[in-house]
C-alpha cells in the first residue's frame, strides 16, 4: 500500500493501478479500504480509462455513501461519462448518459460547489445532441428528401426551442 500511494504521488499511475488493484481484496474489511478505492478510481480516470473511471466512481458512492468524497466521486463518474462521449457526428449513447448523470448530480446536490461546472457540461451535452439531430435535418434536405428533412427540422425545434439556431431551423422548414 506505501508502495502504491508511492506511484500514485509521483504520478505513474499505470503502476500505482497494478497495486491497487491486487491490495482490493485483500483490504476490503480495513480501515484503509475507503482510501484505496478512491485513489484506485482516479487512477483509471488519469489513464483516461474513463469508463472504468466512471464504473469506479459510481461504485464508491454506493459503498461508501457517507463519505467525505461521495460527492466528488459521483461528479466525476458523470464527467467521466462526458469525457468518454464521442463527437457529434457519432452515436450519441453516452452523451445521453453523460448528461443523465450530471443532470442526476444536480439535482441530489444542489448546494455543491461544482454546481456551475456541471451545468456548463450539460449545456455542452445537449448543444452536441442538438448539433447531431440538426445535422441529420440537413443532410435529409442535400439529399432532397424535403419530407424527411421538414420532419427531422421539426423535431429539432420541438426538443430545443431556445436554441440560438432556431431561427434557422424554421427557415430550414419553411
């Protein structure tokens, strides 16, 4: 375990991974148990393995869902979910679960000095559903399928009223 906390100091957190992951069992009734799972968690989330950092996260606060860091780790199981979501031009699954998470953080903490952080992150989130259902609109209209790119351009409007582009989806339907 010194050894580990050792690696995970100095930062080379393919290492200090190794070793915490082979002291987990071993620790699991210890007092150290609560400590080893968070910093085991962030090493995957440095190794930007995030969707085990995700995985990870999740699973501290729910064994250890009176601890000082619970907060912290379930923030970043969502913003691990966000950095592992792929570009806009990509399916969109994990942003969808990105933006679930963060919006599940918000809510259970409303008062968290992360607040405006993971805010900023769901509006990132549904600005890149946005783009990818407005690109699906368009590329309905190059292709002349006008039917379909009214309807897409529609649903476009219906699920992001506010959107500084909603002038140009009506154009687009018009």
């Amino acid at each position: 375990l010194t050894k580990a906390n050792e690696y995970f100091d100095k930062k080379e957190y393919t290492h200090a991974n190794s070793l915490y992951g082979e002291l987990l069992p071993i620790m699991k009734s210890t007092r150290n148990y609560e400590m080893l799972y968070y910093k085991y968690s962030y090493t995957y989330y440095h190794l930007k393995d995030y969707v085990q950092a995700s995985y990870m996260f999740k699973n501290f606060t729910e064994i250890f869902p009176a601890s000082k860091n619970a907060e912290e780790c379930e923030f970043m199981s969502a913003y691990c979910l966000f950095k592992y979501a792929p570009k806009q031009s990509l399916d969109q699954t994990n942003s969808v679960k990105a933006l679930e998470a963060l919006q599940g953080y918000v809510n259970k903490y409303p008062n968290s000095t992360r607040i405006t952080e993971a805010n900023s992150y769901i509006d990132l989130s549904k600005k890149k559903l946005e783009l990818k259902q407005a690109d699906a609109a368009k590329l309905y209209y190059n292709i002349n399928y006008f039917k379909a790119a009214y309807t897409a351009y529609k649903s476009v409007l219906r699920n992001y009223p506010e959107s500084p582009n909603s002038d140009l989806y009506q154009f687009m339907l018009v």
